[in-house]
C-alpha cells in the first residue's frame, strides 16, 4: 500500500500563481458579458443611496498613478457601499473643454485660424471623445465598477445645457457681472485664468529702485524732494498712476549724496545698504496718512503720480512706497477705484507693449525690462538695479509666467455670498479635517472669480448685448438658449446669427432697430466642471444632489472642490457635497514628483501588464494616501509578496474543503473545540474591524488587518497544526470537520472583505468556493459581525496561549540551530511552569503535542525545578530534547508506537487505526 493515496491532501484547481496580467482581462470581460454593473444596481434598488460624486478628469492622454490612485479609491468606497446596505450608484465623468485640447489639435498641424470656430470646435469634439474612449478602456483595465457606457462629458449637449441654467441662475440673483480689472492674464495661452489656474515656480526678475520726484508737496514735503519706490516688474513703470503708502506708518525724509529722499522709517536701515547709501541723515519724520494727495512726477513722463493712503502695504520688503498701476494689481486698481484713476493697461493679449507705453510700443513685456531700465537710468531715476529669484505666478498649462492686466471680463462676485460659501464649509465633514480651514480660509481670503475665457473650445457666455451696449441676460434668454444647447449643442452658438439664438419677437428697449450681438468669450472651464452637481446629480434620475461624497486630490481645494462650491452655494444655498474627501500626489520612491524628463514615472499600464490591476489596487490600500505616497518597483514588488501570500492563504482554505459540504457538514458553534471557537472570535474581530475601516476610508489598516489575519493568525498558527488533522484523520473525522468549518467561515468571509480591494482576485476565489449562490462576490453583501458566546475570555485565554506558544517556538529555533533536533516533529517540549502557566495548560482540552507541532510533550515541573539547560522566558522555563521512538510513515510523528500494528509496522497507532478504518481497499 502506498500510504501516500490515504492522506487527505489539499486539492483544488485555484492556481497557486495569480496569472494577474492574462487572467484578469478574462474576468472583466465576465463582467461585461454579465452586465455587473446592472446587476449591482438592480440588487441594491431601494436602499438608502450613497452617492460618490465623480470629479472629471482632463480628456488628454494617457492616464497616470494619480489617475490610478484617484479611480481606485474610489472603486473601493462604492463597491464597499453597495455590499454595506446601500444603493450606491457611480457614473465617470470627463472634463473636455480648454485650452490644453486646443493645443494638441494645434501640435498635430491643424491650421486653426484657416477654418471657422464651428469646424475648429468639431475638431475639438472628435479629438476630447477619442481621448474619453482611450481613458475609459485604461479605467475599466483598474477594475473600477461605473456606468461607463453612460458617462457624463462636459461637452454633451444635457450638461452644456444645465449649465447654462446654472449661469442664469447667478446671475438672476446679482452673482454675475462684466467689468474692467486686472486679472491673472497668460500672454502664452491668451486668456485670462482663475486663480486654480495659476502655480508658482521661481523666477528671475530684475529688482530696481525708482526715484519719484515731488510736483506738490502740499506744504508737507519741499519740492526738491523724491519719493522711493521698488519693483520687480520694471515693464510696469509706464503704467504707474500713484504711490500708495501706509497711513499708520512713520515715513523719513534722509538726506543723502545732494538728495531728499522718502522712504518708511522701519525699512531705512535695508534700503540704505540696498541702494548703498552712505551718511542718510534723517530731516524729518511724517505720518503716512499727512502724505495723501501729494502729487509726484512720473520719472518717463509728463504725467501725475498721485500718492494715495492704503492698507495694503506692508513693511515686508521695498521703502513702504508702493508704486501703483491700477491696470496691473488687485491692490492697485482697489486703491485707484477709490482715488479716481484710469485703468491704463498699455500690454495686449499677447503680452506685447501697447502705444500707450509710449516709447516701448511693440516690445514684449518682459523684453521691455531692459529698455525701459534704462531709460530710468537716463532721467536719473534709476537708484539701483540687481536682480532677485523669487517665487511667481506661472500658467500651470503652458508653463509660463503669467502677468497681471486689466481687461473686461465676465465676475461671479463671491463677496456676495461669501458668508454662506463659509458657513457650507462649516457643515460638510472633511477627511482629513485640516480640509476645512484650508478651504475656508481660501474661500475668506478670494476675490471675485474671473469666469470668462478668451478662447473658442468651450462653452458660450449666454449674453447678448443691445445696440447701446446693454447686456442682456434674462430668464427668457437664459432658457431658450439652454434648450436651443440641449437640443444641438453649444456649437450653435458660433453657426447661427444672433437672430437666430434669440427667442422669436424678441424686443428690447436698448435696440430700437431691433439690432444685437452676442458674446464671444467662454467660460472658465472651472465654471464647467464646478456645474456637475447640477448637470449630473439633478439631470440624471440614478443620482441625487447633494452627493454623499466628492473625492479628489489636495490640489482640488482650489479647484473643483472650490469651484463646485461656489455655483452650488449660488444655486441652491447649500453645498453640494455632504463630504469631502483628499488624498496627496503620486511620487517616486524617493519621493521626488514623478517627470518624463527625470525619467522616474511609473505608468499604470506597464504595472499592470507586468503584475496586474490587483497588484496596484493592493498598493493603493496599502498607502497613507490622505498624504503624498510613494510608487516604485520595489514598492510594488513588496506589495507583490503581500498579495502572494493573501493568494496562498485563499488556495490552502480552497484546497482543503474539496471534500467539504457545508450544508451537511458544518459544525455548529457549540460544538467547536475550543481553538476552533478562539479562531472564530478572530475572524469576527477581523469582520468587524475591517468593516470599521471601510466606514472610515482607513484602506491602509484593511491591508494590515487582513494581512495578518492571513499571515500570523491562520498561515503561522492555525492552518499551520491544522494539517495534522486534515490530512492524516480521516475524512469525516470530528476535528476535521470543525476545522474545515472555521476554513469555510473563514473563506466565505476573506473573500467578500477584499473584494472591494482585490475585486479580481475575490471573483476569481468565489468560483470555487463549495456551494455559494449567486454568480458574482459583488453580487452579495459584506459578512456580518457576530456575538459570539464566552468571546472576551476565549480570547483572553488563547491570546495567553499564543504568548506561551512563541516562547516554545523561539526555544526549538534555537535547539534547531544548535542542531539538538532538525524539524519540529522530532522534538519534545518539556515545561516548567508557573502556577498561571500550569493552569492554562491544565483548561486546554486540546492536543497540545499537535498544537505546539511536536511530537512529545510534557509538563515536568514548576519553573524554580527546570534544570540549567532549560531557556528561561517569562512564561516558562523550557527544554527541547530530541523525540523517543520512530518516526511513522504516514504522519512523520515520532513515537515509540511506531511497529505496534503488525499489519502497518512502519505506522503510529493512530495512523494505522485510521488506514484499517478507511483504506483497506487499498491493501
């Protein structure tokens, strides 16, 4: 006989290798096939509804780890939702207007001032709904569950639509106005920007100080005096109309080479080693506030320089003297508003000197630095010239240093309903809660938002306009150009003639010939994205505003957590979102921001190509991603080995419950042995604490939890001395079957807590689960904690035992090492113990030879008896000695019972008696 065809090994066809990169776009195509997504929805009709709100990405290229990072953790809140009691529906969506498609058609040659605006925004169309599907087929590959073949796009005629409606909405209750001022302008993209769209790189800028000579000193500073200004942005002196100073401040007139100058007294001191002044002698002393009106002379020209009172200035860095041109700064027109002067901006769109630069004309600004410098030299107002690095507003889509300048543009005043916006804030939950003050204190500290756009790849401003110049925007206007957007798209805008976009009949007082235009400017397309909740979640019946939930990265507070918002709170008084939810950036290992130029990006594709979706999803739960979190191949690699082990564990469980039937099989509680129970109590934790996490979005403890659970609690402990009893008992053993029944709770469970995580894997384990109903892990709910009976002392006691079996394992390490024995099972642990250890032996009912992995074991004394060989540990005194007798064929046990069967001399008692009962067919 051969005794190898009577144990009871593990058997399954559960691949021990994942297989992730060929193997899982096997499953997802299981999940089309199936419709998964519908069939989710259907199963989950009538819950209560959880509603994560998707924040578009950009439809340009290839998606990144933020990409991957962003989608997964999302994939896993809504597959946790809809298996946790509720009806959580997730549609995708994408961003698709602006200046970044504009330039990828341009890029591919297309010659966009040789077509119309309506054949140029088609263009535009076809390329954003190429990149969708390109997009799309990558975010299916992640494994994310959505409605994909119903996204929303902001360039659908529905959404164009809504928005529209949005628009009207604000500006019927006063939000929305044209006006001259200086906004963030991009002399490379053409347009203005809003504030999300601005990020600062370091600059090189020259630094000069500029004497303004005193025209009227209102009897308060002598003629001969000169006001000290500093600026960083030279090309901006011929637009100066004031100088600003602090009313509270002190202000010094010092004497110094044939000179008077005024400068404030605290920045005296570095001006004068700045300029290189030597012996300034203070003259006088005046008040900020005695300095109003007093009219200077512009150092290039004939023209006033009045000097005005404003809070703004500050003793950080200069003289204290601002100089002011209202054409170029918030602060500066604000002040210039209040004295009465112009809005001169002598720069175009392109960032070209215009001919009220008189003298620099045709020059691009930052070119005009140099000339213009130098002229200031010439005329003698030239103090000092050097040059600064500092940090400065750049276009975050070009890369270029964007600019000040004073243009007419479309407003959304958020002063309007600042106070509102804030107390949004206060009532939405914020993970992590640092959200909140960051976004609050944005929202307290913005000015009003520029909306309007100087391009043609986006969405109208609704205005028309009457022959006196009136604007026209009115509920009538609004609504029939919202369905004229519905019906054919805001492409109608730029095809049709003004008539034609009006309702029919219309009239107003400002045309009497019955003559309009229409706006050409677009809006910011934070205005199309921040009009999703009303576009989405109000026009689509699956949804509901507000969302439960919008998730994004942390660059997102100034963006479409911002934006949204704003046009939430303008529309409906209440934020959009009940919660909102960051996570940090995608870097490399090293923690450096991932760059084709540094070559240190990892691509999800490749990933995935390489170690499959599962592996990424399982790095994606195992980060700190409310922070910045590192990717690298060895990252991955670890997250590899963490996920093989997960792998093992699911294929040991699988394989030995071949021969089990639950329904006939199972062991009800009571009738557990004790560890059997201890284990059970454990996998309740584990349901409840995993189940804990998912509430709170804590993925990282999920991966830690389930783990160790895998690792330590099953592979190092139970499944460990379990397969002495599932492979050498026979099959209906009643130690068997129990274990096979804590391996069944275990694996039904394990399976349906990672799903949401590992939703490939999961699926793939649930095909081979014994007698499970429904077609899909996703088509089921999460197991439910339980109370189990006598759980805190089962597990206070066997945690005990958990200590005492680490020291027997340490101390037959080190008889290993000291080569007194080879494998465990010919070993033999004698204890001596303490009272508290002596009865914890004493309650175990269990084998405890099986339990420890030995072949002998015995308590031989108290632990002041153990002999000087012994390890003393804190829970016993231990002796490891080589096992008596031989060891059994079967179950490599050794014991002096081995030969006692005639017919199976090579066997232990046990084993025989089991062979006799079972195998004899096999003699």
């Amino acid at each position: 006989m051969e005794y190898k065809d009577t144990l009871l090994m593990m058997q399954t066809d559960f691949p021990m290798r994942g297989n992730l990169p060929q193997r899982e776009p096997d499953i997802q195509a299981k999940w089309e096939e199936m419709n998964i997504y519908q069939k989710v929805q259907e199963r989950t009709k009538g819950r209560p509804m959880f509603i994560l709100h998707d924040g578009p990405p950009y439809a340009n290229g290839d998606i990144h780890m933020g990409h991957a990072l962003n989608k997964i953790l999302k994939d896993f809140i809504v597959r946790y939702k809809s298996m946790s009691g509720y009806h959580a529906p997730y549609v995708p969506g994408w961003d698709t207007h602006g200046l970044p498609i504009e330039q990828a058609l341009t890029n591919k040659g297309v010659k966009r001032k040789e077509m119309t605006v309506a054949e140029f925004r088609k263009l535009c169309t076809e390329y954003a709904l190429e990149q969708i599907d390109n997009q799309r087929s990558q975010f299916k590959r992640l494994g994310v569950r959505g409605d994909w073949e119903n996204p929303y796009i902001t360039l659908k005629p529905e959404y164009e639509a809504q928005q529209i409606k949005v628009f009207g909405e604000m500006a019927k209750k006063g939000y929305i106005y044209k006006g001259k001022k200086p906004v963030y302008w991009s002399p490379s993209s053409e347009s203005a920007l809003a504030e999300a769209e601005i990020e600062y790189n370091d600059k090189r800028s020259p630094s000069i100080y500029v004497a303004f000579k005193v025209k009227d000193g209102k009897g308060v500073l002598d003629h001969d005096t000169e006001i000290v200004i500093w600026t960083t942005t030279p090309w901006t002196i011929p637009a100066n109309l004031g100088i600003s100073v602090h009313p509270d401040l002190t202000y010094v007139v010092v004497s110094t080479n044939g000179h008077k100058y005024v400068v404030a007294e605290s920045l005296l001191e570095a001006v004068t080693k700045e300029i290189g002044w030597e012996e300034a002698t203070v003259v006088q002393k005046v008040k900020g506030s005695d300095l109003e009106n007093i009219v200077a002379l512009h150092p290039l020209y004939n023209r006033d320089s009045l000097v005005m009172l404003g809070e703004h200035v500050t003793t950080d860095a200069g003289t204290g003297c601002v100089h002011t041109a209202p054409g170029h700064g918030e602060d500066d027109f604000l002040i210039g508003q209040k004295y009465g002067l112009d809005v001169l901006c002598p720069v175009d769109d392109k960032g070209y000197m215009t001919s009220e630069a008189e003298g620099f004309a045709g020059l691009f600004y930052d070119e005009a630095n140099k000339p213009i410098s130098q002229a200031l030299e010439a005329a003698g107002a030239l103090l000092k010239l050097s040059f600064i690095t500092h940090s400065y507003p750049h276009d975050w889509r070009t890369k270029k240093p964007v600019i000040f300048r004073a243009t007419a543009q479309w407003f959304a005043s958020i002063k309007d309903f600042r106070n509102e916006l804030l107390e949004a804030i206060k009532e939405t939950k914020w993970v992590p809660a640092w959200g909140e003050t960051r976004l609050f204190n944005m929202v307290r500290d913005r000015g009003d938002w520029c909306i309007s756009r100087q391009r043609v790849w986006g969405v109208p401003i609704p205005v028309f306009y009457a022959e006196n110049g009136q604007e026209i925007i009115t509920d009538e206007t609004i609504n029939h150009v919202s369905e004229l957007f519905r019906q054919h798209g805001s492409n109608i805008w730029f095809e049709r003639d003004v008539k034609e976009l009006l309702p029919e009949g219309f009239t107003h007082p400002g045309s009497p010939n019955g003559i309009f235009t229409k706006e050409t400017d677009i809006m910011d397309v934070w205005f199309d994205s921040g009009s999703s909740h009303q576009a989405v979640l109000v026009e689509r019946e699956d949804l509901v505003r507000p969302a439960d939930l919008y998730l994004e990265g942390s660059d997102q507070y100034r963006g479409w957590f911002n934006s949204s918002l704003s046009t939430g709170v303008a529309v409906t008084g209440k934020a959009p979102y009940k919660g909102v939810l960051s996570h940090g950036f995608a870097l490399d290992g090293e923690g450096r921001k991932m760059s084709k130029s540094l070559g240190n990006t990892v691509v999800p594709a490749k990933v995935m190509n390489q170690l499959g979706a599962d592996i990424l999803r399982l790095w994606v739960a195992s980060v700190d991603y409310q922070a910045d979190v590192r990717v690298s191949d060895a990252i991955l690699k670890q997250v590899a080995e963490v996920y093989r082990k997960i792998r093992n564990t699911f294929r040991f469980l699988l394989g030995n419950l071949a021969d089990f039937d639950p329904s006939a099989d199972k062991v009800v509680y009571e009738n557990l042995r004790e560890v059997d129970q201890f284990m059970l109590v454990k996998l309740n934790n584990l349901i409840k604490n995993v189940r804990d996490a998912y509430e709170n979005y804590e993925f990282a403890a999920i991966y830690h939890l389930v783990n160790n659970f895998c690792t330590l609690d099953l592979s190092a402990f139970y499944l460990d001395f379990a397969k002495d009893v599932l492979y050498i008992e026979a099959v209906n053993n009643s130690e068997r079957r129990a274990i096979q029944t804590v391996l069944y709770d275990s694996l039904l469970a394990l399976t349906k807590l990672v799903s949401p995580i590992l939703s490939h894997t999961a699926d793939e384990v649930w095909k081979f689960i014994p007698n499970v109903t429904g077609e899909s892990v996703q088509l089921t709910d999460l197991p439910e904690y339980q109370e189990l009976p006598n759980a805190k002392a089962l597990e206070d006691k066997w945690t005990s035992f958990m200590k005492l079996r680490d020291d027997v394992l340490k101390a037959l390490e080190e008889a290993r090492n000291a080569k007194v024995i080879g494998k465990s099972l010919t070993a033999k642990v004698t204890l001596y113990v303490n009272d508290q250890t002596k009865a914890l032996l004493d309650s175990i009912q269990e084998n405890l030879k099986q339990l420890f992995i030995v072949s002998g074991f015995e308590v031989a004394g108290s632990y002041e008896q153990a002999p000087e060989q012994a390890l003393k540990l804190e829970t016993a005194a231990i002796l490891i000695t080589k096992a008596e007798g031989e060891t059994c064929e079967r179950c490599w046990i050794v014991t002096p019972e081995v030969g006692s069967d005639h017919d199976h001399p090579t066997l232990c008692s046990r084993c025989a008696s089991v062979v006799k009962e079972n195998y004899s067919h096999l003699a």
